[in-house]
C-alpha cells in the first residue's frame, strides 16, 4: 500500500504545532482583553494568560524538537552503498 503525504506526517509535530498556536491565541487574547482599573484604584487583568501562554508555547517547541531529533539524524547519518 503506498504512503500517501499525510501518513508521513508525525502527530507529534502537529501537536506541538496545536501547542504553539494556542499558546499564542493566549497571549492574544491577553492583549485584546485589556486591563481596567475599577473605582477603588483595583487594577484587574487577565494575568493568568500570559504564564499559561508561554509554558504552552515552550511545551510546543520543545516537543517539536523533539519529535524532528530521529528525522534530523537520520538525514545525518552517513548511507553504505554497495
């Protein structure tokens, strides 16, 4: 049965794509929400988005890393012709 693009694909590359791209739509979405500050002085921002934005996003590259290593070496290793 011939491999077609998509079986070649890792899922663990599109994963650690999914992982960057909502670690970025975190950090998004913390500058479209904006801070206020209310009457009394209170500063209120959605501050919790941007360590869960960063984490996800180092989590993404270093799974792509990762998950690149075995096709990188691969690429590296000297081939015996006979």
């Amino acid at each position: 049965m011939p491999e077609t693009t998509m079986s070649k694909i890792n899922p663990l590359s599109t994963l650690s794509l999914v992982l960057i791209a909502l670690g970025g739509a975190c950090l998004l979405a913390f500058n479209l929400i904006g801070s206020t500050i209310d009457a009394q002085g209170v500063l209120h921002e959605p501050f919790g988005l941007i360590p869960i934005g960063w984490l996800l996003i180092a989590c993404g590259v270093v799974l792509g890393l990762t998950s690149l290593t075995p096709a990188a070496l691969r690429l590296l290793k000297p081939r015996s012709y006979p």
